[in-house]
C-alpha cells in the first residue's frame, strides 16, 4: 500500500502527525492482524507527537496501548520488525 510506504517516510521524518493521517487511509480498510498493525503505528506516531509537544503521560498511555496492539501480530509484519520498531 503506497500509505503504508508514505507512512513510513513520514515517521522517518519526524513528521508523526502527518505519519498519522496516512496510516489512517488503510487502517480504515484494514482486518484482522493488519488493522492492529495499523492501529499500533498510528499509535506509536500520535504518542511521539504528543511528547514532543511536553504532554509525557499522554504519550505514555498511547505508547502502551500501542505495544499491547504490536503484540497481536507476528514479529515482522508487511516486513517491518514490530519488537525492533517498539
């Protein structure tokens, strides 16, 4: 999916909140084991942007409750490696 891959460069950047809005468009479409996978990135993306505009304990709780998606998946997935990226 070019928002998969979008995504990526995006986050890459630093730019997580554009990272976010990407990763929505197939999230929205996603099932199963890829709407987690989905789910944990943006997650991952909205905490990194909240920490970096001072809101730690938001950042945390979304950080959490992305890891806990990550885990319902297989390691890699859509060849990215979910335990190295968290």
């Amino acid at each position: 999916d070019p928002n998969y891959l979008r995504g990526i460069e995006l986050f890459n950047r630093g730019d997580y909140f554009a990272a976010h809005e990407v990763w929505e468009i197939p999230w929205r479409a996603a099932v199963g084991t890829d709407r987690w996978f989905y789910q944990s990135l943006i997650q991952a993306a909205v905490a990194l942007y909240h920490l970096e505009r001072g809101n730690s304990d938001g950042a945390g709780r979304l950080a959490a409750r992305g890891r806990a998606k990550a885990v319902r998946c297989a390691r890699t997935h859509l060849g990215l490696d979910l335990a190295e990226f968290w």
